[in-house]
C-alpha cells in the first residue's frame, strides 16, 4: 500500500514540475494546449485514486482478488476515464484567459496537495504505522470480523524503502507475536485458499521460530515433539480426528510445503494432521487463534522475515473494542 501511495506521489510531482516548466515556457498559450494539458491531468489524478483505491478494496476483502483478464468493472473504470478526459478537454476549452489561470492555479493546487500527502502517508506507513481491518474469523476471539487496528512496522526494526536491508532492530520476532505480513506467494497465479493471495496482507500469530519442527496430530499442535497446551487464546473445538494417506516421501513433503502447494495435495486433512515440517532459516511458522476456520502456514508455508511488515498493536475500531493487542 505505501508504495503504491509513493508511486502515485512520484508521479503527481513529476506532472506538477513539467507543468510549472510550461507555464514558465508559455507552451499552454493555445485554448487546445491547453485543454490537452487538463485532461491530462484529470486522467492522472483519477489513475492514481483507482490505483490506490482498488488496491485498498482488494487487500481488505474477504473474497480472493484476481487482477487478470476483462471484467466489468474494468470497463466502467476504462468508460469513466475516457469520459472524464473527454469533459476535461471540452471544458477546459471554453474557458476564457480568466477561467485559464483559475484552473491552472486549482488543478496545480490539487496536485501539489496529492504529492505532498502522498509522501507524508508513504513514509508514515512504510516506517512507522498502517492501518489495518480484519477481514475473516481466522484470529478470533483475539481479533473479530470487522475490527480497525493499527499495525506497528517499527516493532522489528526500520526496512530501507525498496530493500530488504533492515536496522535498529528494536524486538526480536518471538512466539506468541501477532505479526502482520505479506502473504508468501511465489507468483501473483498461485491459488491458495480458495484463490489468489498474492500481495495481500494478513495476520496470524507466530507459533514456530526457524529451526522449529512443527507437526499437528488430531488437532493438537507440538513444536520440537513437545505437546503445546492451549494457550488461552486458540480455539478448536470441531475436532475431527483423521489421518492422511501420506504417500509422499518426508523431503517432498517439506518441499511442496515451503512452495505453498501441500494444500493442494491434502486439502482440508492438513488442519487437524499435518507435517512434521522444518522451518526454514529465515522463517516462521504462523496460525490463526482461531484453528478450525484459519487458513494458516499448515497450508501455504512458512512466512519468510523479508515478509513480515510488523506486529499488530492497536484496536481503534469500534470503540467497545479499543484495546492493545495481545
């Protein structure tokens, strides 16, 4: 989300500068000159929102988004857009000298307005704080359907924008932390969960550090052949006691869990059965509260650190819920 606001930012300053140059320039001197350059800057503005926007609808919905081939909703926006460059341009053309310098002076206001809150926002998310609205049961009762929350992305340390090169590591990531990250697909057409996950955030809490050996048996999960007793917080009360017909080999079974495809292979059995499996260096193994309804890393593999974005810290939404989050 940060980047995309940093993007769009990037983008509104560049058209902001080349306007001022051709102002300066006077290359806006013709009424078609300049019809052009508003409708270019309606197009750009309107992008940028639906940019911004759709990423925010689909990271938050509890439907599986898919940003591949036609839709409907595609051409709405291609129609709206063209419409609106369109009215621009003809508008913006019946303008008198007056009008001109009136419109210059609001859209350049608009723009400027965008850029510098695109990039107070970017920064504000990237380093210290995102907001962040819970779109399923998987974290229940710690976390409920609809609950605003705000994520600390200082908590493990500052990332360098567009590395992952880290510093001033505050906390070390240990468990029992409820992390927010980036869900670990390889490509944007793998499907996981009943769809695709790719660049979507979610949030878990972490049960295995790297090295663990993580394996469920009838429900129950053990970290390192110890029994974890219920914590307080874990629910998994449909207990449905079955077994794979495991008919792989222990080294394929790890591999195709550390590439997110084991849920293919067992499906649902993966929840109350599941592994044993080693978590990689560099890695965690995460759960939702909630085990009977959370689709977690027993089925799409570990959460690499480069992932993780921070630790869930704050309700602020609705105010019955406001609390820190443990």
């Amino acid at each position: 989300m940060e980047q995309r606001l940093f993007i769009a930012a990037c983008i509104m300053y560049v058209f902001s500068w080349i306007s001022k140059r051709f102002l300066l320039n006077k290359r806006l001197d013709t009424p078609f000159k300049f019809s052009l350059w508003h409708g270019s800057f309606l197009l750009l503005i309107l992008s940028c929102a639906y940019f911004v926007i759709n990423f925010v609808i689909s990271s938050s919905s509890q439907i599986p988004f898919s940003d591949n081939g036609f839709s409907f909703k595609k051409l709405l926006v291609w129609l709206f857009l063209v419409g609106s460059i369109i009215y621009g341009f003809f508008s913006a053309k019946k303008k008198t000298p007056e009008g001109q310098k009136a419109l210059i002076k609001s859209d350049l206001d608009w723009s400027n307005t965008i850029y510098f809150a695109g990039f107070t926002a970017s920064i504000v998310m990237f380093f210290f704080i995102q907001a962040f609205k819970i779109p399923s049961a998987s974290m229940q009762n710690t976390l409920l359907i609809g609950d605003h929350l705000f994520v600390n992305k200082a908590a493990y340390g500052f990332r360098i924008p567009f590395t992952q090169v880290r510093f001033m590591e505050f906390n070390k990531i240990k468990k029992g932390d409820i992390i927010v990250f980036t869900f670990p697909a390889k490509t944007k057409d793998q499907e996981n969960c009943g769809g695709y996950q790719y660049g979507r955030d979610y949030v878990k809490r972490v049960v295995g550090m790297p090295g663990d050996k993580i394996e469920v048996k009838n429900a129950v999960l053990y970290v390192n052949d110890q029994e974890i007793p219920s914590q307080g917080y874990d629910i998994y009360k449909d207990i449905i006691r079955f077994k794979e017909d495991r008919k792989l080999s222990q080294d394929v079974y790890q591999i195709l869990w550390e590439d997110g495809k084991l849920e293919h292979e067992f499906g649902f059995v993966l929840r109350d059965d599941f592994g044993p499996v080693i978590v990689p260096q560099d890695s965690y193994f995460a759960m939702g509260d909630n085990r009977d309804d959370s689709c977690d890393s027993r089925f799409w593999g570990p959460v690499p650190r480069k992932n993780i974005k921070g630790t869930a810290w704050f309700i602020h939404w609705p105010l019955n819920r406001i609390r820190i989050i443990k």
